[in-house]
C-alpha cells in the first residue's frame, strides 16, 4: 500500500510510545549512575547472570511452555468443535467461549482464588462428599491452572478462525479419494492450521511468560517469575537499570521465541499474526 | 475540501475549550495530596474543601518505594505527601522536602511530645506524624493451641501450611532478624546471610506471601498465623472475634507515618493549611475512628472508644515496645535486602 497522510499519526504514534520508550529501556539497562555521573557498564546484565536470576527465567519459561502445551491440547479440539458444520450451535459457542473475556482479568483471577482456598468452593464441595480437603491454592499448579484459564482463548480463537476458512472440498476431494479420518486430518486439516497454531502459540507463550499478576494471587508468591523480578526492581527497589536489563533479556527471549515459531510458518497463509 | 473545513473547526473548538477551561481552573488553586490507600475519612477532604475553596486532588499510593520512586523520576507534582519514617528520612537526605513553617501549623501543639523529634527528623523541621503503629502476628485463637509470644511461632512446624507472611522485603526480613537477635537495620552480611536461612528454612511452612488480601484470608479463617501491621490487626480483629494480635517479645518495628510537603510543590501555604487542618482535634479524630491505626494527636486520642484505647493492639504499652526499633533509611544497600528476598521466595 502506498503512504498516504494517513499513516502519519500512527507513525508519530508507535514513535512516542514504542520505539522511544525502547530507547529509553536500553538505554537504562546499560548504564549507572555513579558520582562521576552516567557510565556505560554491563554490570546488570551480568547481575542477571547470577544462578538465582537464571533461575527464576527458567521457571518462567518452564511454566509459560507447560502452559501453552495444556492450551494447545485442550484449545485444538475446542477450536474444531467451534469450526464445526452444526451453525446453531456454533454461534452459542463462541458467544458462551467469548462472554468470560468481557470481564476484567484481574475478576477472574480472584475468582479463581476463591475456587481454590482451603475454604472455597471446592474443598467445601470435597468435604461434603465426605473426602479430605486438598491444598490447590498457593501452589504450582494453581498458577499453571490460573495462566491455561485466562489464556485459553488467545489459542482458541486464531485455530478456529484458521479453521473455519479451510475449503471444505478439499475435505471431501480426500475422503472421495479413500483417505479415512485420521488421515483427513493429519494430512489435510492440521496441516493447513499450522498458521492458526503458530499465532496461537505465540500469543500464549507471550503473556504467560511475563504474567506477574497470576504468579503473586494464585502463587502466593511463592513462585517468582520473570515478570515479578521486573515489577519488583522498577516499583519497590527503585533499580531502573537492573529492571530495564531483566526486561530487554525478557524481550530477547520473546524474540528468539517468535524467531523460531515463523520458520514454521513460511507461507504466510493468513490466521498468522506476523 | 468540505471535509478538511470540518475538520478543521473541530479543532479550533476543541482548543477553545481547552483554553476556556484551564483559565476556569487558575482561579481555584489545586492541592495534590499522595496518601496511602484507605487512609483517611474521604468526608474530611470535602470539609477542607469548603472551608478553604481549595480543591484537593487526592491520590493514593501502596508502599513508600512506590510513593519514592514516582516523585524521585519527577511524577505527579504533589504538594502534600504521607511517607513513613526511613522514607522521610530519605526524601530529607535527598534534599526533596520543604522544610514546614510551624507557624503556619498551629495545631502541631497537639502531638504528643513523645512523638516529636524522632530519628528519622531530628529537629522536627520537615515532618509532622500522622499514625503510628507497629507489626506484629496475628492468629486465629481457634487454630493456634500454643502461645503466641515470640516471631519463632512462625517456624513451627506444627502450622506447616498455615502461615501468611508479608510480601514486603524490609518487614519480612526485618522480624526474622529480630527472631535471630540481631537488629532490623542490619547492615552486616552475616546477620543478613543468617536471615537468609532462616527464611528458606520457614518457606516450606509459609501458605503465601501476601499483601492487603491477608485481610480476606485471615477474615475466613483461611491461615492461623499471620504477619500484619497493627491497624489492620484492629479491623480484622473487627470482623472475625477469634482473631488475637500478639507483640512478640524480640521486640518489632515501630513505624510511623508523616506529612510533608515535597520541595516541587508550589503550593507549599495551601499544604501547611491542610496539614493543619488534619491535626484539628475534631478532624484527626474522625480519621483515627475510621482508619483503626494509633494517632499521636493527643487530643484525638482522648475523645477515642476507651475499648480502643485499652486494646493492646492499637496502643501497646512502653515495654511491651521497649525492643522495638524504627526503620532506618538503608539507601543503597536495600539492593542486598532485594537480593536476599528475591533469593528466599525465587528459591
């Protein structure tokens, strides 16, 4: 498309509030400030290098792959049943599979919060049925439940708008051909939903290895991520550089991440988000 | 071409009204106020802002770094701030506060000498209290056979699972340090490296490390012991009677809240004026009755539920605080305190 006047405010726009603030956060993460004034120095990149930082990135990598795998698995059938011929019902579905998206996050996550606890609704549940309570809140796996619950959709719905543009003749072109279902959908289906796959991949990985909100309510804490070694260095130790640092290695991560996911995806066949 | 016409009056008048309506407002001076969140009777504000046609701007903040950190980077342009002790005692060494004309601040009679003078402003010329309080364990007298009497309570294995501690560096490490003997404003790696240990050792018994949501667990009967400060031990204590706050005999810290104007206010006589008049007796009162946390205003104090002022939590006695230490500003080496908290809860 030619540029027109038209772009500029956007132009003007990314500007201001992208690439200047990128500036800005490279520019903090490679420099000190001493007595003798601002210097260059390495110094917080290598702070990260410390054992219990990489720890902490590995943690939020480990979590945010789990998670992504849980919504692949559980969002791919999902995303075939919302895609499906019966159109009454699939206008519901989506309706009913987008409705929780309408509230705030931060609801939901307490919501869940109030699901899990000792006293909450599912221990109150287990123990009138007369079986033990179990410990759910506070605990890896909780923070896991919390990330696949929120970002479920984020998968779902780039899958399903791939799949519901597939050409329905090729379907019938395999079947008329002999190929039995598994091989419809192993050669044909899944195939062509790789790129639905590949943007929903990259937009759960991405808020799921910076959450810091789910990590603190459902974690208690107890499972510092990436995100909240950030928030922690720019709201409550006030060390911008060593913040700025975490957050370009957190970008890297991303990057590289999102790197390797289009080399996947080399046609470019719509559904994709790059 | 019609269109551009269009366009470009929208434009004109969306600078009229801009223009037209930040002239309405130079006639009205605006007081900015950064306060603690739930920290003040709001009906107080709407009292001050009839009585003097000053309209103030209220804001709220959730812990001194973030308060520190967002007018250290220029933000904001605050004339009224509620920072606590070491964060004063920060701001001042920063040279970021206006020192108060106490004769503008008639009412300043009203503290207690006792709170006058404290380490953090020596001379009193830039801060005047506003609440105080301590920290201490809160538990559930249901849950919790044993007596609670000191921070070890907390590294009972008998509550594995049981415990909330506070999601706050200085508090956290700061009480383990009490428990191990040493001082809350340690600066020696060994003590700091022996609270260290200490700490991972507890993580396993600790339920979560929270913030305000101690409130609703603690409420609920969710945990049996809990790290909180003395006013919401008060409110809790409100709301579900099997609540118990104990001072623990290591002693704790003593922790105080002030006003003071930042040096970036240009309206540093509107803020005397609003400093002086939360320190009315009648309006300190009010905030102190909705509030729950201990005044230093001796006249609020007097007119306070004597149930209130007979409950050790709000208002402990000398010795049961004669352990107790202020915070001190730690500057520079609150990176070590990060580093060691970061260590515990990312282990």
């Amino acid at each position: 498309m030619k540029k027109n006047w038209m772009s500029y405010p956007y132009i003007v726009w990314m500007l201001i509030f992208i690439f200047i603030p990128l500036l800005l956060v490279l520019f903090y993460s490679v420099t000190m400030r001493t007595d003798q004034g601002l210097i260059f120095t390495l110094d917080h990149y290598q702070r990260f290098l410390e054992p219990i930082y990489l720890k902490v990135l590995f943690r939020s990598i480990y979590l945010a792959f789990i998670c992504t795998v849980l919504c692949l698995v559980l969002g791919y059938p999902m995303a075939m049943i919302l895609a499906g011929n019966d159109f009454k019902r699939k206008n519901i579905m989506v309706f009913l599979f987008v409705i929780p998206m309408w509230m705030n996050f931060l609801l939901r996550t307490y919501a869940w919060m109030t699901l899990l606890e000792r006293r909450g609704l599912i221990n109150t549940f287990l123990s009138w049925l007369r079986l033990a309570p179990l410990n759910l809140l506070y605990t890896q796996e909780a923070v896991v439940l919390g990330m696949v619950y929120n970002f479920l959709p984020f998968m779902v719905l780039p899958i399903y708008s791939v799949l519901s543009k597939i050409d329905q003749q090729l379907i019938e072109a395999a079947e008329d051909l002999g190929a039995d279902s598994v091989t419809v959908f192993r050669k044909i289906i899944f195939p062509l939903s790789l790129p639905g796959v590949i943007s929903g991949i990259t937009m759960v990985f991405m808020p799921a290895v910076t959450t810091f909100v789910i990590s603190r309510l459902l974690g208690g804490g107890q499972f510092t991520l990436i995100g909240n070694l950030i928030e922690q260095q720019f709201l409550y130790v006030g060390d911008w550089n060593f913040g700025s640092a975490i957050s370009m290695v957190m970008m890297l991560v991303i990057l590289l991440s999102m790197g390797v996911m289009s080399r996947y995806d080399k046609e470019h066949e719509g559904g994709g988000l790059w | 071409m019609k269109k551009s016409r269009r366009f470009l009056l929208l434009v004109l008048l969306g600078i009229s009204i801009l223009v037209l309506t930040s002239c309405g407002k130079e006639e009205r001076i605006v007081l900015n106020v950064y306060n603690w969140g739930d920290y003040i009777d709001e009906s107080v504000i709407k009292t001050f802002e009839k009585q003097f046609k000053i309209k103030v701007n209220y804001d709220t903040f959730s812990t001194n770094e973030d308060m520190y950190v967002k007018i250290k980077s220029g933000g904001g342009n605050y004339d009224v701030l509620f920072p606590s002790d070491y964060a004063v005692k920060r701001m001042i060494n920063e040279g970021m506060l206006h020192k108060l004309d106490f004769d503008n601040i008639p009412n300043y009679q009203y503290i207690e000498d006792r709170f006058k003078n404290l380490d953090y402003d020596p001379e009193n010329e830039y801060s005047i209290p506003y609440m105080w309080g301590t920290v201490g364990i809160l538990y559930n007298q249901t849950m919790v056979s044993k007596p609670v009497t000191s921070w070890r309570i907390l590294w009972d294995e008998e509550y594995k699972k049981q415990i909330l501690m506070l999601d706050s560096q200085r508090d956290s490490i700061g009480i383990t340090l009490k428990m191990l003997g040493y001082s809350m404003n340690t600066k020696n790696y060994d003590q700091l490296e022996a609270a260290k240990q200490a700490l991972i050792k507890q993580k396993p018994l600790v339920l979560a490390y929270v913030g305000d949501d101690v409130k609703d667990k603690m409420i609920s009967g969710e945990a049996a012991l809990a790290v909180v400060w003395s006013g919401d031990a008060v409110f809790m204590m409100r709301e579900n009677s099997d609540l118990r706050f104990a001072l623990p005999e290591e002693g704790t810290n003593l922790w105080f809240d002030a006003m003071v104007i930042p040096s970036t206010s240009k309206h540093k006589a509107e803020a005397e004026k609003f400093i002086n008049f939360l320190c009315e007796p009648e309006i300190a009162f009010k905030n102190t009755d909705y509030i729950g946390y201990s005044t230093p205003h001796s006249e609020a104090k007097k007119r306070l539920d004597p149930e209130l002022l007979n409950d050790k939590a709000a208002y402990p006695s000398d010795e049961e605080l004669a352990n107790s230490e202020i915070f001190k500003d730690l500057s520079s080496f609150m990176k070590d305190y990060d580093r060691i908290w970061t260590e515990v809860k990312a282990d």
